[in-house]
C-alpha cells in the first residue's frame, strides 16, 4: 500500500540534447534536441521503501532508452538525480527514470 504519496506536473518547453549513447540507437543517431512536453515526479512510500518516479513526455521513439545524455539533462531539469528504469516501462514519446 502506498502511503505520503505526492505528485507534481512541470509542463515543459525545453530541449534537451542526447548523447548518442543509447544501447538502442548507437548505429542509427549520433545526438539528437529532443523536446520535453512535460515531467511529472511521483514521490511515494511503500514497504518501508522511499520510491521516486519520474515521467517525461517527449518527442521521441522509446529507444532513446539508456542515452546518458538525456538521463543528466533531466536531471538536471528537476534538480534531483535519476536514472533509467527498466526497459519495459518505456515508451515512444514517454521515458520512465527513477532515483
């Protein structure tokens, strides 16, 4: 059961730049801008566990997964530190981080 859960929503107009790195595009895309729609952070407690949640919406397919460049770029967007989540829990046009 989740408890002390808290959400808030950044609708987002700014661009973020790729590395390149990502597992997914290495052949295919050097870095790309990719724009940012919105960020939502969900903060909550569950098992005596501390989770933080992140969802962007974004412009592009689902395999910028793993690219550094974004994952520090949001980062440094909310002012708090993630890193990709697992791959099933991205999407095109939504990337899932978590701290």
């Amino acid at each position: 059961m989740r408890q002390n859960e808290t959400q808030k929503t950044i609708e987002s107009r700014i661009a973020v730049e790729t590395t390149g790195d990502s597992y997914w595009r290495k052949s295919e895309i050097e870095s790309e801008i990719v724009s940012i729609h919105s960020i939502t952070i969900r903060e909550y407690d569950m098992d005596d566990e501390h989770y933080f949640d992140v969802y962007v919406s974004h412009s592009a397919d689902w395999t910028i997964y793993t690219d550094s460049g974004f994952e520090r770029n949001i980062s440094n967007a909310i002012g708090h530190e993630v890193r990709w989540s697992e791959q099933g829990m991205q999407e095109n046009g939504m990337a899932h981080l978590e701290a």
